[in-house]
C-alpha cells in the first residue's frame, strides 16, 4: 500500500508537530493526575503496584497498565469495571491495556463499551 502524495505546503511544518506532541504529553499526564484523583483508596494501591500510564493515540484514550508479577496482575485483573468505569468520565473513545507478566507480557486490551467477562 503506498502512501498518498501531499505537498510539503499541505504538511504541518516541524514545528506544529512538535508542539502537538508536546501538548498531547501534557494531556496524557494531566489526565493520569486527575484519573488518579479521581480513584478510591483501594484502587490506588492496585494501581501503585504496577507500572501505568494513558497513551491517546487516534483520538483513543488508552489505560496502559504493565503488571510485573502474577499477584499486581490478578489484583488490576479484579479492578477493571471499576477502571472502565472511570475511564468513562474521562473519555467517550477508551480503552484499557493491561500487560501481564506471562505470555510475553502480550498485553490484554479491552474497550470501555465491551461488558466485563465477569459482567456477562
């Protein structure tokens, strides 16, 4: 597939880019403060187990949550109607990325409109 000609007038210069990234940084961690402000006491410890951040990529909100053990795993595991619920204040497009210590760390990614397993 080859990608379509556009113009260097039609492309944003250096610049804008740099500057987008640099705004969208701003919003993904000012989105992490406020997502963490806005979580109960116990779900705070979960999260303060594993490595976690929010990554927008096409206009997408996702929770990206790398767990390195088998207990942080299981316990962000029992969390995420809770983290979906959440989530949804943030953003209509969301989803959640969690990375387990087994299976490569092939992360597990579920959109907040999909019902929970457990839910079902």
């Amino acid at each position: 597939m080859t990608k379509p000609y556009l113009s260097p007038d039609d492309l944003p210069s250096f610049k804008t880019t740099q500057i987008s990234e640099i705004l969208l940084t701003q919003l993904e961690e000012a989105t992490k403060n406020s997502f963490y402000l806005a979580c109960d006491k116990i779900v705070k410890i979960v999260l303060s187990s594993c490595h976690w951040y929010f990554k927008i990529q096409s206009g997408i909100l996702t929770l990206v949550l790398v767990c390195h053990d088998i207990n942080s795993y299981q316990n962000v595991m029992t969390t995420v109607p809770h983290l979906a619920e959440k989530l949804k204040r943030f953003a209509n497009k969301a989803q959640i990325s969690i990375s387990s210590p087994i299976n490569n760390g092939i992360p597990w990614v579920m959109s907040i409109d999909e019902p929970y397993p457990d839910e079902e």
